[in-house]
C-alpha cells in the first residue's frame, strides 16, 4: 500500500514547527525546527535535520512567525 500525503497537510515553507522522529517517539521526543519546503527537511540547526519522508512521525505548528531560524 502507498501512502500519499496531501501536500496541503504539510507546513508552510520556513514555518517553525515541534515534531516527533521514528526512533524517538514511544519516549514521547519532541524536537523543534523549522521546515524547509524545497528540501523536504525539518531543520532544528545546520547540523541536526531530518528527512520529512523516512522519519517524521508528526509535526505540529508553533505559534511564532514564518521567517529564518
């Protein structure tokens, strides 16, 4: 089975966002970044990011502006 994720589901480019990754969720992980639309990634910083399509679990906004980190 495949599963399609309705791009309007996802963040806006540059928004900050909280979100979960695979290896970390049952221990209730939550990290914080920002998500960079061309690149499919949540950045947390220039050397910590995760790919939106092998281990994000959710995400959810933060009230904050749209804008660089």
């Amino acid at each position: 089975m495949e599963i399609k994720l309705d791009q309007n589901s996802l963040p806006a480019d540059q928004q900050h966002i909280r979100f979960q990754i695979v290896l970390q969720e049952l221990h209730g992980i939550w990290h914080e970044g920002i998500y960079i639309a061309d690149e499919d990634i949540f950045k947390v910083n220039d050397d910590v990011w995760y790919d939106l399509w092998s281990e994000i679990v959710r995400w959810e906004p933060i009230n904050r502006e749209i804008g660089t980190h």
